[in-house]
C-alpha cells in the first residue's frame, strides 16, 4: 500500500483554535504504490488540494488515520518527512511555488543535492530529468523566473522527477501551457506509468485528460468522496450531474451526432479516434 486514508478529516481553524471551515471529511481512499492512474476532480473548493497536500505530508489529519509508505502520518509529529516527500512528489498548479534558484540547474539540482547527493551526481539526474520534459538546454543556465509559463511549468516538473519518486502527484498540470506542450506532459506521463509502474495521480478540471488517460478517477464535492471507480463508470452513474463535472469533448460530439442525425451510436467513447472507429461501424 502507498496511501491509505482512514475516516480522516481535515479542519481549518482560527489562532483560538475555533473551527472555521471543514475543508474534508471522513476520507477513505486507497492508492496502491505500483500502476495507478488517478484522477481527481471537483469543482472549486472540493478538497482537491487538500487531499492531495496530505498525500505528501504537507498538511496533516485533523482526525482520523493516514498511512503513507508504511509510516503514520501525525501532525508535526514526525521526522524525516522529507523521506516521505521523496517517495511521493508534488508538481504543484503554479510552478513559481517550487522555482527559486540561481538558475534552472541549480533548480532542479537542489532536491537530489537536498536528499545526500553529490554536486556532480545531482547535476547528471537535473539535466536527465530536463531531458525528459523537453527542456531547452539553452536555457539550463537561465533564471527560473525569467523563463514563459510554459518553461516555469517544465522546470518545475523536472525537479520534482529529478528526484525519483515513487508516486507523482500533478495539480493541473496543463494549466498554462499551449495544446502542443499539454500533449507532450501527458504523453510523458503516461509514458513514465507504462515504462516503469509508477502511480500517477492528477489533479484536473479538463475531463479529456480523464477520459484519455485515468484508469481510476476520484471525485470530490463539499471536502467528501462522492465517486472513486473507473472512468467508464462515471460518466454513466446516475449521480453525474451532481457532481458538477463536464462530458469528454469525445463523449459531447457522440451526443450531439446522436440527436442531429439519429445514428444512435455509442457516446460512451473516450477519445475522438475511439469516435470515429464507432461511426465506421455504422
């Protein structure tokens, strides 16, 4: 098991300790550490960031019980953390959050060098790990924060994979970027899952990313569980518009064929070349 939530809740309160909002309640879930697929999805103020800060210790369970890699998590309570956060990496929405070096290198250097590497061996796994995302070596020597949104959100994603972990956690990982640049992070992803067994777990609002690439998908409204089982699934329960969530474009362009044209294909399809192949049917 990598995470295993129990009944935990977490509660934001006021410096006297008054509760001022639940921002999650009562989560079971379980993420196994070896070929998951998650997404997570909710509207604004679901609990999505929340959950996800758990899943790598940066917050901690108001109540309840939270496992991760074998160790209970306890509020500010535990040592080596950071071992913690090695094995489950955070790629977070704004990557000006994780970019604060000299330059990129040294960027994505500092976290090999941070867990015990040499300079030398933390600089083979930052340009490794740039590499992978298609970073511009031109730019390894540049300041992070003289980089386009674009770059910031690949330096950023390259110090996190810099680091090996063991489950990557991405919170909307193509915000910002432009179609093409959407694909190739995607694409790297799911190529990293396939490769190497790694869990990945993305936090999105996009539900084409869902339907093309989450094996599992966890929804969340009001800070509770209200879905958690596989994409072909979810957009057939009965309770989907309940939660608040849009159709593929895959599944809406089915629909609308269906009611122009009557063909009465199947919408349940989640790319549009899983589309097509259905209309070649007919």
């Amino acid at each position: 098991m990598g995470i295993k939530f129990e009944k935990v809740t977490h509660t934001f309160s006021d410096p006297d300790g008054r509760t001022r909002f639940i921002a999650m309640e009562d989560i079971d879930l379980n993420i196994e550490a070896k070929n998951e697929f998650i997404a997570i999805c909710g509207h604004t103020g679901s609990g999505k960031s929340t959950l996800i800060q758990h899943m790598n210790a940066l917050l901690f369970p108001s109540s309840g019980k939270l496992e991760i890699f074998d160790r209970i998590i306890k509020k500010k309570k535990n040592r080596r953390l950071n071992e913690i956060r090695k094995k489950v990496g955070l790629v977070f929405q704004f990557p000006e959050y994780q970019l604060f070096d000299e330059t990129v290198l040294k960027d994505v250097m500092f976290g090999p060098i941070n867990f015990g590497l040499k300079k030398e061996e933390a600089k083979e796994k930052a340009i490794k790990a740039l590499e992978m995302v298609d970073f511009d070596p031109k730019l390894y020597d540049q300041s992070p924060f003289r980089l386009s949104g674009g770059q910031m959100k690949k330096a950023s994603i390259a110090g996190i994979l810099a680091l090996e972990p063991e489950i990557i956690i991405l919170d909307e990982p193509t915000r910002g970027l432009d179609p093409k640049s959407s694909l190739e992070v995607m694409e790297l992803f799911e190529k990293i899952h396939r490769e190497t067994n790694k869990t990945i777990i993305v936090i999105t609002h996009d539900m084409d990313i869902v339907s093309k690439y989450a094996k599992r998908v966890v929804v969340l409204n009001e800070g509770k569980i209200v879905y958690d089982g596989s994409k072909e699934n979810l957009f057939t329960d009965h309770n989907f518009q309940s939660f608040h969530l849009d159709y593929p474009s895959s599944m809406k362009l089915a629909m609308e064929i269906n009611n122009k044209l009557n063909l009465e294909i199947n919408t349940n399809v989640f790319t549009l070349e899983e589309l097509i192949l259905e209309l070649e049917r007919k």
